[in-house]
C-alpha cells in the first residue's frame, strides 16, 4: 500500500516537473532578449490567410527575431473600382515586437505564412534594400504564403461558380448553350458541314456524280501518266531521256576538261614564259608608277605638274601687276589716248588739206593766205573744242553706266572730267579771241 502511495507522489512530482520545464521553454522561446521596437502590419483578408494570433513568431532570413503581440480582424471603408461607392472591405491588424536593431527600408515586405499541417502561422519579414527607411504607420502586407496558401489558390482556380476561375473558364467554353463558347461554335461548323453536304447530294443527280467521278478518275489518270513519264526520264540507260541527256552532257564536260589539261601540260613551258612576261611587266608598270623615284614616269608627270602649276602662278603674277599698273597709270593712259587722238585728228586734218592744196608745198603763201589761214586755224581750233565737248560727254555717259546713274561727286574722272572741260573753254576762249583780233585787223 505504501509502494504505491510512493509510485503515485513520484508521477505527480514528474508531471508537475515536466510542466514547468515546457512552461519554462515556451516562455524563453516567446521572448527575446534586448531592446525591441513594434511594427504594424495590415493584411487583406482572404480565405488563404493564415491564423495569427499573439505568441506566433516573426522571422526574418530564417532566424525568429520576435513575436506577435496583438492581431485582429477589423472593418473598413474603400471606393469601389467599378460603381465609385464606398463598399466595406476587411483586414486583418497585426502588431508585433522584434529587435530594434533591425531597420526596416521603404521597399520592405511582410507575408503571413501557414506550417503545412496547419496550426498556427508565422510572419516572415523582408527588410528590404532601399536607401531610405521606412517610416510608415504601417506595412502593407502582400499575399498570404505557404502550403495552405496553395491549396488556397487551387481551391479557388477550380472553383465551378465562379465564372473567373480556370474551371469557371472551360465550363463556360464546354457549354452549348452560350453562343460565344467554343463548342457552340463548333457545334454550329458541324450543322453548316452537315447542311452543305446534304445539299450537295440533293443537288447533284447520279449522272452528275458520274461525271463528278469520271473527273476525279481522270485526274488521277494524268496523274499517274506523269509520274510515268518522269519515271522514264529518270532511266540511266535510256540515251533519249532527261538522265542519259544529263550523262551526254557531263561526259562532254568531262572531254573539255581533260582537253585542257592536257593543252596546259603541254604548253606548261609556253605559259610559265607568259606569266614571266606578265610579271615583269607588272614590275616595269610598278616602277614607273612610283612617285618616290625621281626617274620615273609618274615623277616625271608629277614634276611637268609642278612646272604648269608655276607657270600658271608666273602668269597670274603678270596678269595681278598688269592690272596694278593700268589702274596706278589710268590718268596717264587716259591722258596718252587723248593726245594720240588729238594728234591723229592734226594728222587728219593736215593730210586732207595738202591733198585739197597740193602747191602748198612748194609755194610760199601770201600775207592774204596767211591771214585767211589764220582764219582757218582758228575755225580748226573751234572744231577740236566742239570734239573734245563730245569726248567729255561720251566720257560723262561711260562714267555714269558704270556707276548705274548716279556718279558720285568725289569720284576722280569727274574731276578729271570737268579739268578737261574747263581746259578746252580755256582754248575755245582763246581761239574765239584770235579769230575777232584777226577780223578786226582786215
């Protein structure tokens, strides 16, 4: 009776021991040692969502960092996409505690994730890599992940009501009934082949199906008496056919080259001299044409180059200075014209008047010709006045077509111009003088 008063104190104390050492376990497994921050996190809730409840574990790369605190399901307000009206939609809130050293980035992620076999879910953290950290009320948190996860998602893929599922999707393709489904259309092809070949039969009596028949016989017929003509084409011993054509033609071929191998084995010295003769030539070619040797022809060309190039400068050169000297020499030029012409006009003048009074040569005049000569010379001196007013004027008209009409009042012809002008009414003034002291005295 004492042994197993004994037996049973000793089960009670294991049991009581046992306890406590889980108890003791679970409570260093929930905690975590140092300083903690808390996070916030909000789930969209969603069939595939696993239980989290306070005490589940946080993980992050694998390693459990902290635990969750608070998590509940709450209710919201949202705009639908579709209609613009507030609808209300359901999350779940979750609060956790992990280690402050770890610094969340903007572009961190938070998943729920179920253990295969059920039970509760943990929560997996992505730290993220962004330079900023992340600063928000709380994270938004993306699809739930795991096993249950997708079974989750299958289950809803092969969902039969809900016409969006994959198995939604074939049904409504499988369905006879809707006029947009596949095997309507394909049920309404087969009544149209149907339709079109009962017509056909009912259209066509039996001659025509005859002919129909006779037709395809026949084609079949010039079928094979073409594979039957190209079979006899393709016959090697045939000479008249495609083939034997094909031999003849090759044999010829064949003939021709072993003609001219033999040809070049024959004349094999003949043709090597050529080939010397056709580098020696390249070679002569070759040195002719290089510009670096000064005897060369290339060179030669390259110097006569040269010398017309410098002759063409010389000529330019003569050409410029020709033009510097008319336009330094104008005056001057124009000044010796005016005295060529003047003395020309003299030679005129005098050539006509021997030839109208040839014994003036050889008889002196008397006081009374010297005195009607003066007359003359005077009325001559009013002519060569009158002619050079003309050369003043065409002079006038020259200088103004080269000026377009308008002559500028400091150009120097115009000046030279009116010198001259002024000089011949100088002379015109004088000559008039002469001629009134010359009819005064007689």
């Amino acid at each position: 009776m004492n042994a197993r008063r004994n037996a049973l104190k000793v089960g009670v104390v294991t049991v009581i021991v046992a306890a406590a050492f889980f108890t003791i376990l679970l409570w260093i497994s929930q905690s975590s040692g140092g300083a903690t921050q808390t996070i916030s996190v909000r789930f969209r809730s969603s069939p595939a969502m696993p239980t989290l409840s306070p005490g589940s574990g946080v993980m992050v790369g694998g390693q459990r960092v902290g635990r969750i605190t608070h998590a509940k399901l709450d209710r919201y307000e949202v705009l639908d996409e579709k209609s613009g009206k507030p609808v209300e939609r359901y999350f779940v809130w979750v609060e956790a505690e992990i280690r402050e050293d770890l610094k969340l980035r903007t572009d961190c992620q938070a998943i729920a994730e179920g253990p295969p076999l059920g039970g509760d879910g943990i929560l997996k953290l992505d730290l993220g890599v962004a330079a900023r950290e992340f600063e928000g009320e709380y994270i938004v948190g993306s699809d739930p992940a795991g096993f249950a996860a997708i079974l989750s998602t299958l289950q809803g893929e092969f969902d039969g009501s809900n016409s969006e599922s994959l198995l939604g999707q074939i049904k409504a393709q499988l369905n006879p009934e809707e006029n947009n489904s596949l095997l309507a259309k394909l049920l309404k092809s087969a009544d149209d082949v149907n339709a079109m070949t009962a017509a056909l039969g009912k259209e066509l009596s039996a001659q025509d199906k005859a002919t129909l028949l006779a037709k395809i016989h026949g084609i079949i017929d010039n079928m094979n008496g073409m594979t039957g003509s190209l079979r006899a084409e393709m016959e090697a011993g045939n000479r008249d056919a495609l083939i034997g054509k094909v031999h003849i033609a090759m044999d010829s071929v064949t003939s021709g080259l072993s003609t001219v191998t033999r040809i070049l084995t024959s004349n094999e010295a003949s043709i090597n001299q050529s080939l010397k003769n056709i580098e020696t030539t390249t070679g002569n070619i070759a040195v002719e044409t290089d510009a670096s040797r000064p005897g060369s022809l290339l060179a030669q060309f390259k110097k006569a180059g040269e010398e017309l190039t410098r002759a063409l400068e010389d000529i330019h050169t003569v050409t410029s200075t020709t033009r510097e000297v008319v336009i330094l020499n104008r005056e001057n030029i124009d000044k010796m014209l005016m005295n060529f012409k003047e003395s020309s006009d003299h030679l005129k003048n005098g050539l006509k008047y021997v030839l109208r009074h040839p014994w003036r040569i050889f008889n002196e005049p008397a006081l009374k010709d010297i005195k009607q000569q003066a007359i003359f010379d005077a009325a001559r001196s009013f002519a060569e006045a009158a002619t050079r007013v003309d050369d003043a004027a065409s002079q006038l008209r020259a200088l103004a077509e080269l000026h377009g009409g308008k002559i500028p009042s400091n150009s120097p012809e115009l000046a030279r111009i009116e010198a001259d002008l002024a000089q011949t009414r100088e002379k015109y003034k004088k000559a008039e003088d002469q001629l009134w002291e010359r009819l005064k005295v007689d």
